[in-house]
C-alpha cells in the first residue's frame, strides 16, 4: 500500500476512537446495531476532528502535530469520563453483544470493493483557473503556512503601482479590487494580504491529507467522503425500509456517472452529501425516538450545521430548525435532548456566518449578495412558508380549540392533499423534461471570470440529469417521489422528502452555475442525485412489499434491471477517464529544475491563462512566486524594472515565461538570458456546453522560459 492510501486509513481510524468513545459515553444500546454503532462513531469523530483543525487553521496554528495532541487530550478526557461512568454507575459499557447480519455485511464488503475501485482514482487536477486546482492549492497551502489567510511577502513589498499590471482587477462593487490569481483576492490592506476563495472545511480536511500524507493524499480525501457520503445515504434509506433497500440505493448511487466522477473531482460536494445525509440519518432517528435520543440530537444538529462550513450556497437549510421546532410543538415531546439539535446546529451555523465575514469576506460578500437578491425577485415562497408556520403557531397560542380543528380538517384530507402535491410534482416533472428544453431557449450570459459570454441552458436542466440516469431513471425518480407523497409521507419521511424537493426544483429551475458538461452537475451532487437515487429505490421497495405472488418478483426485478441499466449506461466513459493524468510527475520535475524560491513572471494577458493554471500550483504548492502580466498597457516600466533589481539583489533568481501570442516583454531585450522551451499536457474530458461529453482531447500549456538579468541593460 502506498504511503498515500495509508495516510488515508489512518486519517479514517483517527476520528473513529474518540467517536466510538464519545457514542459510547451515550449508552450501550445503541451497540445492538453495530454498523449504526460505528457509523455514528466515526460520524462523530469526524465532526469533532474537522471542527478542531479548523479552528487551529483560522487562528493560523494549524499543523499536523498540534491536531495530533488536541487528538491524545481528547482521548484521555473521553477515557476519564468513561471510567467514571463506569465507577459511578456500574455500568459495563462494552457488554453488549455485536451481532452482524453476515448476508449485509458481505454485501457491503463487495461493495466497498467496487466503490474503492469506482472512486480512489482521483483525478491529478492540481491546475489553477478553476475550483477544484483552487482547492487543492489551498488545502496545500494550509498545511504548509498553518493558515487559512494568506500573508504574501512578495506582495507585500511590490509597488502598488504594479497592481493594475500583474494583478487582475475585479469588477466595481466587488469587495477586493484584484485578484492575485483565480480564487485568490488580493483586498489591499492590509499591504501583502491574500484572501481564498470558498468555504473552508474541505480545503481544511484536504490541508490534514497533505499534512500526513503529501499532495497524492490529499487527491485520495475527496474519494474517500465519495464513500462515505454514498454510505450516508444508504444508512438513511437502511433506517427508512430496511438494509436490502439500502443496498439497492447503495448501488445505484456508486454506480451513477456523476458520483463516481465527482468522488475523483477534489471539490466540496462529496463532503457536502456525507454531511447532508448523515445529518439526514440521525434526524430521522431522532423523530421515531430511537434510543439514545440525546445522541441523534446532537449528531442531526452537528452534521447539518457543519453543511455550512462546507458549502456558502446551502443556506436556505437555516429555515430547518423552524420546521423542526414546529415538530417539537406538534408532537408534544422529546424537549430535553432537543437543546443539543439546536445548539450544535445553530453553533456552526453561526461559525460558518463569522468565518464568511472576516476570513472570506469577498466570497461571502459577493455571493451572499447574489443570494439577496435572488430573495427579493423570488421571495414570495419563502414568505409563504413562514407565514404557515407563524399562522399554525398562532392558531394554537390564540385559539387552540381552531388548532383542533385546523388539523382535524387536515387530517381527514390526507390523501387529498397527497395526490394534489403529486399531481402538481409529475406535471412539473412533464413540463420540465418535454416541453421546458422545446420551448425554452439559450440565453447568452456575460462572465467577466472567463473573459466572454457562454449560454445559458436551464432549460434543458432535467433532460440533462436524464443524461445521467437515463430516461427510465428519471421516470422512477419521479413516479418514485409521487408514490412517496401519496404512500410514504411521514414524520420519518418529511424532511427528506422536504429537503430534497426544495433542492431539486431550486437546481433543476436554475442550475446556479457555468453551464459546461459536466461541470455544472456538480450542483446536483449534495442533494439531488441522492434524493432521485432513494425515490426511485422506495418505489422499487413498495412494489417488492406489497404486489402478491410471481408479480411481486416480476415487476421489482424487471424495474431494478432497467433502472440499474439506464444508470450504467450513463456512466460509459467516465468510469474509465482519469482527468489531467501525469500532471504531478510533470509539476515535480519543472519546479525541481528551478533553483528554490524562484520567481515566475508569466506573459500572458488572457482572461484565465498559462500563469493562472500553471501559477497557482506552482506558487502554493510548489514554493515558487508568480505573478502574470496581465495588463502591459498599464505597467510603470521604471517601477518594474526596479523591482525586479531589488528581487536579484536580494539573491532571488527571476524568470520570464513567455507564452506563445501573449503579452510580449515589455522592457529591453537584452536584459533577457537564452531560451528554454516548456510543454506540459495532458488528456481531459471534453468541455462542452450543448452535449454530453464523450470525447477525451487534449490539454497542453507551453511556454519560453528565460532568466532576467537586470545588468546586462
């Protein structure tokens, strides 16, 4: 095993000692289920592990070793407290017996073997320009710095009238003027200042992958909350209708296109769905109030409160404690441990609003901003919904007799209301696969990021999810979401059914993102795919439940192959293609070339360029300064000649790279030293905006390097 993947185990086994041991501090009953046992430890380990890293990472004391004695203390404390227990109350905490059902966990044993063979070939997508290269450098760079800010030495020396020449200005009304390179905002003060894009639990988990285990490991973390996440949903649908339903989910998320690509693609959404559907998992064992209560609380309100530590756009789950609060209230009970649902969920909740305006203020500004404003044009259901909440709560503080009767009415609707709400979802399902993509059309939209104008297709939002799960597959999802409403809805199912839907209809409406394949369907990753995935698998389940005879088997089986068939066959291509391979044996070999503590001066005026994708690893993870020339007409030659004169003088050597129909040198020719030419390439997926993508081209940046001499002037 490589020294990567064992970083990872270890990073696997860390969380789970001080999880088992804070569950077990809860009770022993919940060890009647061993797997839910050491799936809610490890769940709990994790929290608490993560939560730790990142606090050392924005006080900048992060290290690998400072986790690790935080990690022994928690550990003494945890044993402390259950010798005490133990003392105290007599209790033997590790009596009760660990039964496993052989025939789920042999499953799950071929399952993990395929999903590590589906999801533990990341993509090497260190590269600048783009989210996920930007989290990676991040990650990298946390582990090297210790912070999450950035405090640029360079940057803070250079002439300020250099800016407008080597650093991209943004936009006016943006809170920082320039960008150092793409998801790097340089505010101005103070002087030196670098400010990350993104929120920063998962660029935290991907700094403790590189802090043990080097940058390959930190490829290996997003596979890995791939695993976890998929295991997340089949823990949820195992609580709902039992481990064989479970494992049908199970392997239709693993085996869908978009998860196993995403589980290589080192973004936030991975992380985002463990969070989500564990969160998910333990809410709904808090609702049919299995034992201990106080346990699934607790991990319902850190789980989804930590949802906004990982991801700025899952805010609209804040409105979740109101509904969860009216549930209290309706049903009478369970208060006590209700206190550690809402302190935990509203504790990282309110984390994630501070982290957002002072260490991240220019994303968090900016999108937040976007986020209002979608509000005011479309704040008519989110107003509706409070309403009914106020007005039900009114209703019983004022008149409880009207309380009575209100529900009664509702009551004795039930179904009623069930087949109007699946009425109204199956011909919006109708509306959005076959008549939205015909009489919609292509907007064009200008992104100032990418230097032009791309389309925009929401219109063909659901026919294009239909890529992934085929046309069948749409059609479970949705006849399966419907039979759930109609069949399924209880307080066990509500907010899955209430989460999921708001998701789906708020991404397949508008996809929030640039629209090329198969980026955008990032965004429904977290969420949406999940929760087609357990619709389609509870319709399944009903009918193997509840036809008689040679039809029961018939039918279930029938639409599982169909099902299974369609996804299969979406995912041709993805399984195989492993995106930017080769380019980490590539940085490592050019960066070693260059004497340490280079500085990289690339020509290129493009809006995103060779010195954004080929800088940005270069600079955090490799150790080398770059800056782009971005703008010659504004460079103050005197000043930049200068500059480069103190750099030389204080023993740094300085290089030009000169990209190919760029940005020329701007000062005399002589000052430069002999050419050396550069070339580094790979194969990608296709970017493409009106299909699929299948094709597999190829990506090359080349460059001459030459090494500037201030003296030979």
């Amino acid at each position: 095993m490589s020294s990567s993947a064992l970083a990872i185990v270890a990073l696997l086994l860390a969380p789970l000692l001080p999880g088992i041991l804070a569950v077990s501090l809860w009770g022993r009953r919940l060890r009647d289920d061993p797997l839910e046992f050491i799936f809610a430890g490890l769940a709990f380990g994790i929290l608490i592990f993560g939560w730790l890293a990142l606090l050392l990472a924005e006080t900048g004391c992060f290290s690998i070793g400072r986790l690790g004695v935080l990690w022994g203390g928690l550990i003494l404390v945890l044993i402390a407290l259950m010798w005490r227990q133990y003392r105290h109350d007599g209790r033997d905490i590790g009596a009760s017996p660990l039964l496993f059902n052989r025939l789920e966990a042999a499953a799950l044993l071929l399952w993990l073997a395929i999903a590590i063979w589906l999801f533990f070939r990341p993509h090497e997508f260190i590269t600048g320009g783009a989210d996920a290269g930007v989290y990676v450098n991040l990650g990298a760079n946390i582990a090297k710095t210790g912070a999450i800010l950035i405090h640029d030495p360079l940057l803070a020396a250079l002439d300020p009238s250099l800016y407008p020449a080597l650093l991209r200005e943004m936009p006016p009304g943006e809170v920082a003027p320039f960008y150092l390179l793409p998801g790097f905002y340089v505010p101005g003060a103070p002087r030196g200042l670098v400010i990350p894009q993104f929120y920063p639990l998962h660029p935290v988990w991907q700094a403790v992958a590189f802090a043990a285990g080097g940058l390959r490991a930190e490829l290996l973390m997003t596979p890995l909350w791939g695993l976890l996440g998929a295991l997340a949903v089949y823990f949820t649908v195992r609580r709902l209708w039992g481990w064989p339903a479970g494992l049908l989910a199970l392997g239709g998320l693993s085996l869908s296109a978009l998860q196993a690509w995403f589980a290589r693609y080192p973004t936030a959404e991975m992380l985002t769905q463990y969070l989500l559907w564990t969160g998910l998992w333990a809410l709904i064992a808090w609702i049919e109030a299995r034992p201990p209560q106080g346990l699934w609380a607790a991990l319902a309100g850190a789980a989804l409160g930590q949802v906004f530590l990982a991801r700025i756009d899952m805010y609209a789950l804040l409105i979740l404690p109101v509904f969860v609060g009216l549930w209290l209230w309706r049903t009478r009970g369970r208060r006590r441990e209700s206190g550690w649902f809402f302190g935990l969920f509203g504790l990282f909740a309110g984390h994630s609003l501070v982290h957002g305006a002072l260490l991240s203020s220019p994303y968090f500004y900016g999108l937040f901003g976007y986020g209002l404003r979608l509000l005011r044009q479309f704040w008519l259901p989110g107003v509706g919904l409070l309403g009914l909440a106020a007005g039900i709560y009114l209703l019983d503080v004022w008149r409880p007799a009207w309380r009575r009767r209100f529900f009664a009415f509702i009551a004795a609707r039930r179904q009623l209301w069930a087949l109007i709400a699946a009425g109204l979802l199956l011909a919006a399902a109708f509306y959005g696969y076959f008549l939205r993509p015909s009489w919609g059309q292509a907007k064009t939209v200008a992104y100032w990021y990418g230097g032009g104008a791309i389309p925009n297709l929401d219109h063909e939002n659901l026919l294009r999810l239909g890529w992934y799960l085929g046309p069948g597959g749409v059609a479970l999802s949705v006849a399966g979401a419907c039979w759930l409403l109609i069949k399924g809805l209880n307080r066990r199912t509500a907010f899955l059914l209430g989460i999921g839907l708001f998701f789906s209809f708020l991404y397949l409406w508008r996809i929030q993102a640039n629209p090329h394949q198969i980026y955008t369907m990032r965004r429904y990753v977290p969420a949406v795919l999940p929760f087609f995935i357990i619709a389609a698998t509870y319709l399944i389940h009903w009918l193997c439940c509840n036809l008689k005879g040679k039809k029961r088997w018939l039918v279930s089986a029938g639409l599982t192959v169909i099902w299974l068939s369609g996804i299969v066959w979406g995912a041709r291509g993805f399984v195989s293609q492993i995106d930017y391979r080769g380019m980490i044996g590539q940085f490592d070999r050019f960066a070693a070339m260059l004497p340490p503590h280079s500085i990289l001066i690339y020509g290129d005026n493009a809006p995103v360029g060779a010195g954004d994708i080929l800088g940005t690893p270069l600079r955090f993870i490799y150790g080398h300064d770059v800056l782009t020339l971005r703008n010659p007409d504004a460079l103050n030659q005197e000043a930049f000649l200068g500059t480069i004169r103190d750099w030389q003088r204080a023993g740094r050597r300085v290089y030009w790279a000169a990209v190919p129909g760029r940005s020329a040198w701007p000062l005399a020719e002589a000052i430069l030293g002999p050419a050396t030419e550069h070339r580094f390439e790979t194969m990608i997926l296709e970017h493409a905006y009106d299909h699929k993508p299948t094709l597999i081209i190829a990506e090359t940046w080349q460059f001459a390097l030459f090494e500037i001499n201030v003296d030979r002037q």
